[in-house]
C-alpha cells in the first residue's frame, strides 16, 4: 500500500487544460458487444463499465463508438442525438460507482465496408460485377473470342463451375480477395463516390461525435486512428489515395489532422481530445515507427492532448474466415501484436509494445513537448508498469486484458491487497468471443460460477458470468 502510495503510476497527471485524472493507470478501449442491434446503450453496457469504474481507475475509454448513423451491430453509437440519454447514463454510472474517481472518455471510430465471405455459389450468382474486362479474360484464357459477348447469365454460370486455376487467372486479385475472403473496401478505391468524399464527409462527423459526448459528460474524446479502421488506413504507407490526402507522409496525415482541427474547433480547447494510432502496423508495406515518430510529432504540434501507441491488428495479414464470416483483423502476425498471447516468440507477450511508444515520446519531448504518452500491450503488474514509467517509457500504463481479468486490481493494489489479484493469463478466450461479436467476457471469472446465487447475471448463451465476480475489500483493508 505504501509503495504504491508513492509510486509513480498511482500519481495524477494533467490531460489536456482542465482535466487531471488521479492516477495514470488507465483502462483502454474494449468493444464488448452489449449494446442494441441499433447502437444504444443497455443495461449490460452500464454493467461493464460500472464493473471498471469499481476498480478506479484513473483513466477509462468508453469502446469503439461508431461516429455515422448507420446499422452496425451491437457495437454502441454516437452518430445522432438521440443517442446521447443513453451516453448519459453511462457517464453518470461511472461516476458514481468510481466515486469521482475516473476520468472518463469515449473512443470515436469510423470504419468502411467488409463484408462476410460469401458461399462461391451466391458470389457467382449475385455479388460479382460482370464487366468487359472479366469477359475478355475469359475469351483470353480459353481461346474462344465469343465470350466478349457473353450474356452475363453465362459467365456467371462459367465461373460457378470453374476451377481454382481458372479463378486465379480470369478474375482480379480483389476479385478473388472477394471470394475467399468477403468483399472489403479500401480508402483508396476512388471510383467509389462515398471513398473519394471521405475527406469531405469525415471532419465533421468526427466533430458532431465529439460535441455530443462533451453534451453527454464525457471527460474527452479518443479518436481512433489504430488498428484496421478508416483513419489508420490514412495514415498507411500502403495509402495510394491521388488526391492529396495518400502517398507521401505529409498528405496521409492531412486527413487525421483536420479530423483533429475540426474537433478541436467544436469542443473547444478545454475539452480532452486524444488519439489512439499505431506504433508500427506491422504488415508488409505498411507503416512503421519511423512513421509512427513523425505522425505522432505532428499530432503533438496540432495540440493534441494525449496518444495512445496501440500496434498492429490489420486486415492486410488476416487469416482467410470460413464462409458466412467476416474477416477479422486479430488473426494474423500483425493482430498478434495487438492482443499478443503467451503462445509467443521468446520474447513473450509483455510489455511488447512499450518501445514504440517510448521512441515517440523521445520524439516528442526532443521537440520540446510533453504531451502524454500512454502505453498498452501484456502489462499486468504493478512492478512492469512502475519500471515503465521510472524509464521514462511513457507517461501513463494501460492495461485492457488484465483489467478485464481483475477489474478491481488497480485497487486492489492501491490497498496493498496484490496477492488478491487475478492475473489473465493472455491465451486470448476474450478476443475470440470478440471476433465472433459475442459478449465479452473473461474465462477467469467462470471459476468462481454458482448456478444458485440469484444475483447471477449469464451471458445470453446461459454459459458464461456476466460480469466479475463481485469484490470487497477485507476487513483489515482501508475503506478507498
Ligand atoms: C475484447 C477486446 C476488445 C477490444 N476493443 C478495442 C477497441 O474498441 N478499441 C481499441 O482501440 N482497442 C481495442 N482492443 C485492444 C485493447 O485496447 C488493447 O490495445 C489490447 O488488448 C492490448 O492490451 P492488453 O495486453 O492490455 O490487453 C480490444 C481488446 C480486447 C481484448
Ligand atoms: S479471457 Fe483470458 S486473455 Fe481474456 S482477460 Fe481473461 S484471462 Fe485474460
């Protein structure tokens, strides 16, 4: 208790001009899977985030909130007004059950198409475009010219029994991308009009979504620049957008730093506004620390008030999905990174992000700035963290897994009660029920599953614990 009442993690820092969080432990995004089919928040929402706040932490961010007013699954929303009663709600919960504790702020995520990959049968019959060129690559690879003219009912039927060799050769790599592994845009697809407005269409939705969390409560806002979405693909070096906003570094960041002037003119200058992106995509092509370095100092001169290094979870490397499944961005080498697990190199799955982010923040404290560094990635000790931060490494240590595992460990700790915490063991079952948009929730907490007590809360399976167990502090233990 002692020790952690002197440490470092366990003492406040500055985000932003008028937010102090009391700690610098900090809980990052987890998409659980508990909102409405139309995005609004229920009471399983409020549980989760109740069940966070009941550890105090210093710092936690509200999930990957979809910024556009469209169907998206159960993943929450903030693309309306009429979401913001909700919102409300959860703001308030975390308030009262961290105690004031918490700061608290919500992840803005925008993201393009990707679709299930389809039965070969139905992609044939309906979802693929005949066009001229496919007909000229078959008339090409048979040798008979009359295909050129070919009804489209016919080249449909062609290709439905063709073989794999036939397949490679007549259609386009995206084609093929399509069938084996479900139809998925990219931003740089310009002949698509709703791709090409993106830099028109994204400033303000980001900025509307803003304003409406700063009307909720919110304590700041995250925009989400990581992992498999619209705004990380920005900033990707595999970017080939021709219209000044793909190429060269300098354009693939124009887009996410006028995200952030945007919002930053609606919510004002005493409003958090952080950015979570990624330290090194780790994908072929893709972007790296070197990168990472330069993004993060222009994010820093843009007066942003926090970054969050994430690394990895790309669609690029994903694994092929069965059919009737959509590609998941966790499954390949670049989604290990992300959610690294102890089936690992020699190196382990610990603190296996912390260089990135301590490269950036040298970056940024030898340009002379102090903006906030938090780092993510296998931290789940207080003496992995304490080092973190006595090096220099960061400014802040998050951890999203071992949270979910124990959510009471940051106070468990505070007390001097460590012994008690349940450590995740990083084998990933979460992330599974993530992929297949199921609630999330921690194998860990199943151990302790008695079917008799009423206050048992299942997962819509019937299977699985709601919620961590619940957990007081001993009597010997100080009330905090
Ligand atoms: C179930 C689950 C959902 C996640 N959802 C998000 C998300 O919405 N946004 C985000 O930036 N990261 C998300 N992540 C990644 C985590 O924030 C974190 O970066 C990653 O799990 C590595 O940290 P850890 O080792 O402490 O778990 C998610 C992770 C898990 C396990
Ligand atoms: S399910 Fe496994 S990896 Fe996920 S939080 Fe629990 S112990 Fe950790």
């Amino acid at each position: 208790m002692e020790e952690a009442a002197r440490s470092r993690w366990f003492s406040p820092i500055r985000l932003g001009r008028t937010v102090t969080a009391a700690e610098r432990t900090w809980v990052p995004a987890m998409v659980p899977w508990r909102a409405t089919a139309d995005g609004f928040v229920t009471p399983e929402v409020l549980e989760w985030y109740a069940r966070f706040a009941e550890g105090q932490p210093g710092v936690l961010v509200v999930e990957a909130t979809g910024i556009r007013d469209v169907a998206s699954g159960p993943l929450l929303r903030i693309g309306d007004d009429r979401f913001i009663p909700g919102l409300r709600t959860l703001v308030e919960t975390v308030r009262e059950r961290s105690r004031g504790r918490t700061r608290l702020f919500i992840q803005l995520l925008d993201f393009v198409a990707v679709r299930r990959r389809p039965e070969p049968r139905r992609f044939f019959g309906r979802y693929l475009e005949i066009t001229d060129s496919l007909r000229a690559q078959i008339a090409l690879w048979l040798d008979e010219p009359r295909w050129r003219e070919a009804k489209d009912d016919d080249v449909r039927a062609y290709l439905s029994a063709a073989d794999r060799v036939t397949l490679e050769t007549v259609l386009t790599d995206r084609e093929l991308e399509a069938l084996d592994y479900g139809y998925r845009e990219r931003i740089w697809d310009m002949h698509l009009p709703h791709i090409r407005e993106l830099p028109h269409v994204l400033p303000p939705l980001f900025a509307e979504a803003a304003r409406r969390a700063r009307e909720a409560g919110f304590d700041g806002v995250e925009l989400h620049y990581a992992h498999a979405y619209t705004m990380a693909s920005f900033l990707s070096r595999l970017n080939v957008r021709s219209d000044g906003y793909g190429g060269a570094r300098e354009n693939r960041v124009r887009l996410p730093l006028e995200a952030l002037a945007t919002v930053r003119a609606r919510v004002g200058d005493d409003y958090v506004v952080g950015i979570r992106y990624l330290g090194d995509e780790v994908v072929a092509g893709g972007s790296d620390l070197e990168d990472a370095i330069w993004f993060g100092a222009r994010f820093a001169e843009a007066g942003v008030d926090y970054l969050s290094v994430s690394k990895g979870g790309r669609f690029e490397d994903a694994k092929q999905p069965k059919v009737g499944e959509a590609v998941y961005p966790y499954t390949g080498a670049s989604g290990y990174e992300c959610m690294p697990t102890v089936l690992s190199d020699e190196r382990g799955p610990f603190g296996r992000n912390v260089p990135l982010a301590a490269s950036i923040r040298r970056a940024i404290h030898d340009a002379g700035r102090s903006t906030p560094v938090v780092t993510s990635g296998g931290i789940t000790t207080f003496e992995q963290a304490e080092s973190i931060l006595a090096r220099g490494e960061a400014d802040c240590v998050a951890a999203a897994r071992q949270t979910l595992a124990d959510p009471d460990w940051f106070r468990k700790i505070r007390l001097g009660r460590g012994d008690l915490v349940r450590r995740c063991e990083f084998t990933n079952y979460c992330e599974g029920l993530d992929q297949r948009h199921k609630q999330v929730t921690c194998k860990l907490w199943d151990r302790q599953l008695d079917p008799s007590d009423p206050a048992l809360r299942l997962a819509t399976d019937g299977k699985r614990r709601l919620s961590a167990p619940s957990w007081s502090p001993p009597d010997d233990a100080p009330a905090g």
